[in-house]
C-alpha cells in the first residue's frame, strides 16, 4: 500500500527520510491509547451522523481485532508507515477493507496524537501517585517503629543537634507529600481534551467534542484549535513533577547510602537490594539508591531537552513536537523503577538503633541545650554561646563529652551551673524539649504520625477513584 498521505506526491520518501523522520520505534507504546481515542472518535461520528452507523459499527470491531492482534504480538510495525497512528490505520484497513479509511473523518494526526499522550501521561500519574503512596508507607512504617530511636541530626554534614529518627524520615514523607500534591494537581490539566482541533483550525465536520470528551473520562475540551495540538505544558509540567521526585528520592538515596557505611553503620539494607564485588568479597553495595542517585540526571536531561525544543517553536504543529515523547517515557520508566524498588527496600531496611545511641552520646550535638539552659538563668543568650563554645572546646583539649564533665568543671565556665544540668544534657530531654508543632519531641512525632496516616488515606481514596476511571 502506498502512503496514507500520498496523493500529492510523485515521488517515494527517501529510505533515509523515512528512517530518520518515523516515530514508530517509540511511539507504539501508545497503540492502546491510540486505540481507545479512535473508538471514542468512530462512535462520535457515528453518534453525529457523519459515517454510516453501520462503518461506525465495521469500524468499531475492526479496531477490536487490531488491538487484540497487536496484544498477542501478531503485528509487525513497519517504518514506512512512520507512526503508530498510521501503523493502526494500515492494520485497520487491511482487516476491514476501504472503510477503514473512514475513521480518519474529522480528525488530524496533530490532534490524534495529543489525545494519545494525554491518555497515556493521565493513566501513568494515576499509577504513580499509588507508588509514591507506597513508598510513604514504608517510611510511616519505620517511623512507627523507632519512635524510641534517637539520631544525631545534621546540618553542613556535621551533627547539629539530636533528633528523632523517626522525624527525620516523616521529612520524606512530607517532600513525598508535596509530589503527590503535584501530581494530582497536574492531573487536572492532563485531563483535557485535544481531539476536535484538526490541523489547528477545527474541522467542517459537525463533531461533538464534549461527546468523546465524555466517553473517554475528560473533565474537558481544549478551548483553542490552535492551543490544542502545540499544548505540551502538561508533559513539561510532569517532567518538572517527576525532577522533584528524584530530587527527593536522591537525597534519601544520598542518605541511605551514607547510613549503611562502615563509617556511620545506622542501618543495614536488606541482601535482596545490594549488590556484591567481583573481587572483594566483603562487599555489600548499595547499588539501588546509587543507581536512583545516578538517574536523576537523566531525569533533569529530559525536563531541559523538551524545554528546549518548545522555546522557539511557531503556532501550531511542528515536526519538532515528535521529540516530546521519548523522553516522556524514559521518565516514567525511570520514576517507575526507583518507586517500586524504594518501598520495599525501605520496607526491609534494619536500623541500627545502638549505634545511632552511641553516635549521639559521642557528639556535643546537645550543646545548644546548656546554652538555653543558661539563658533561662538570665543569661544573655549571646554569652550564653560564649560560655558553651569554651566549655566544648576544654572537652576537645580533653578528650571528653559534655556528660563527662563534672560539676566542678560546668562551673569553671559559669557559676550559674547545678546539678540540673546532667538531665538536661540527656538525649531524651534533648529531643522531648523540641515540644513545638513540626518539631522532634516524641509526642509531635507521634501526632505528625497521625496526620500522616488520614494523608495516606486521603491519596488512596484518590488513587482508587482514579485508577477505576483509567
């Protein structure tokens, strides 16, 4: 058969054109949504009277076969048919004859492929704001179980204060929060409908596109032809959303790969997500958060790469706009893979609860406290500093920690020392006197926990709702 478009023509596309210019190699991951926009475009035309009820029927059960034949793996797409919409097309008249040529009535490949992708970006964010539920899961999970696990926290990499650990994993909860946030919000803009907008100028075809809108589960219709096929803010949006996401899911890679080091030892990940050295046999490598830590970039790459090909493109469809879907896939199958990987080795991951204990015991990560003690003598808080900045560097010249200190040598640095102190100075009072909301203490954890929980519940509510709706 000869091209679909090829009337005009006098002569055959170069075999070097075709190859380099046809989209089929990656854009038949969106045969299925291909699919089910041109069974809702066949019964539109059939509702509107535009083809024989009867074409709409053949042509409906045609679309069936070729779905089910690409399925079971029985089509070869061809190069020479350039993409997965004339790839289909083919199939289709191939199965049923010349009226399969009629399904082409009223629409353009420009706003055929549009409501492919917004097909295929609606269902994929449905499925990851599930993963990302999972994985908020498994981190509620842990936190549950080490409310009593207490850790030096830091800031510039060196220990700043003690914090609990189950706080420090409730902050991923919350930057996951924030993602899902995103997500479900790119939602609404995702789930809009192009088809309808031809070329760019609409059809002279009486089509109702709040009808297809309908049968495909849009809340809308694109306002503007012209907006509708050269629209790809959602895509830049989603790959803007999913940069965070591994922003986010790197720094807890970049932590998880610290924390099971020799050097640190607070936890220990799980054999099934480490890899082994083929000539060292001692090792035991994080290669998962290492891995999700390295793709990241890839992840960026993708979100400039079509920022770039938008920046300077003329309305309305250009070819250019072709380079919108690899990346797109290559995000969601990178995003995907680290989601589904992290929730279970979150899940499994054992925390090393002594050796956190005995980090925080060897730091002067409770410094600031005798400070604040000092201060609610009446003690200006900058000499309050002063003293305690002296009082940490005698125990560096010699060779101990705050709680090692006797009263004797408190009170070399300030006579308003007592006996006070030593509780002060412990973890627990250290971390329970961080008693604000969003702050350390046992009981704020615990009812961060809890509102942690309904926010669980909140996003599987959504997900189901959704997921059953794509």
């Amino acid at each position: 058969m000869s091209k679909l478009w090829g009337g005009r023509f006098t002569k055959q596309t170069n075999k070097l054109v075709e190859e380099y210019t046809a989209s089929i190699g990656f854009d038949q991951a969106l045969a299925e949504e291909d699919i089910q926009g041109s069974l809702a475009h066949v019964a539109m035309l059939g509702k509107c009277g535009i083809i024989p009820q009867a074409d709409a029927d053949t042509i409906r059960e045609g679309l069936h076969t070729v779905l089910e034949r690409i399925r079971r793996g029985e089509i070869e797409f061809s190069v020479s048919d350039e993409d997965i919409h004339m790839n289909i097309e083919k199939n289709l008249i191939e199965a049923i004859g010349p009226v399969g040529g009629k399904l082409h009535t009223g629409r353009s490949r420009n706003d055929q492929v549009a409501t492919d992708m917004h097909l295929y970006l609606r269902g994929r964010v449905v499925a990851l704001v599930g993963m990302l539920h999972d994985v908020q899961a498994a981190l509620i999970g842990q936190a549950k179980d080490n409310l009593d696990t207490i850790v030096p926290g830091y800031t510039h990499l060196q220990r700043a204060q003690p914090i609990l650990f189950a706080h420090h994993l409730l902050a991923y909860v919350s930057m996951l929060e924030r993602d899902i946030d995103r997500l479900k919000d790119s939602y609404k803009r995702i789930n809009v409908l192009p088809l309808g907008a031809g070329a760019l100028a609409g059809t002279t075809f009486p089509i109702d596109r709040h009808f297809v809108a309908e049968q495909l589960g849009f809340d809308g219709v694109y306002e503007n032809s012209l907006d509708a096929v050269s629209d790809r803010d959602f895509i830049v949006e989603f790959l803007a959303g999913a940069s965070l996401i591994m922003t986010h899911l790197s720094r807890l890679s970049e932590e998880l790969v610290l924390w099971s080091s020799t050097e640190f030892g607070f936890v220990e990940l799980d054999d099934a997500f480490c890899t082994g050295s083929s000539i060292m046999p001692q090792k035991k490598n994080p290669d998962v958060p290492e891995l999700v830590r390295g793709k990241t970039g890839r992840v960026y790459g993708n979100l400039v790469g079509l920022l770039t090909v938008l920046k300077s493109l003329p309305l309305a469809y250009n070819k250019d706009m072709q380079e919108d879907k690899e990346g797109m896939f290559d995000t969601v199958a990178t995003l995907e893979g680290a989601l589904q990987l992290f929730a279970p080795m979150i899940a499994t991951m054992k925390v090393n609860k002594d050796r956190m204990r005995q980090a925080v015991n060897q730091d002067f990560s409770n410094a600031t406290d005798i400070a604040d003690f000092l201060v609610g003598k009446g003690l200006p808080f900058r000499q309050a500093h002063e003293v305690i900045g002296k009082t940490v560097l005698y125990c560096i010249q010699h060779g101990k920690y705050l709680l090692d200190l006797t009263l004797e040598e408190f009170q070399q640095f300030s006579d308003l020392f007592d006996d006070r102190i030593y509780e002060v100075l412990q973890p627990e009072t250290v971390v329970n006197a961080r008693n604000v909301y969003g702050g350390t203490a046992t009981g704020q954890v615990q009812a961060a926990i809890g509102r942690s929980e309904q926010l669980l519940s909140s996003t599987s509510t959504w997900f189901e709702g959704h997921k059953r709706s794509n």
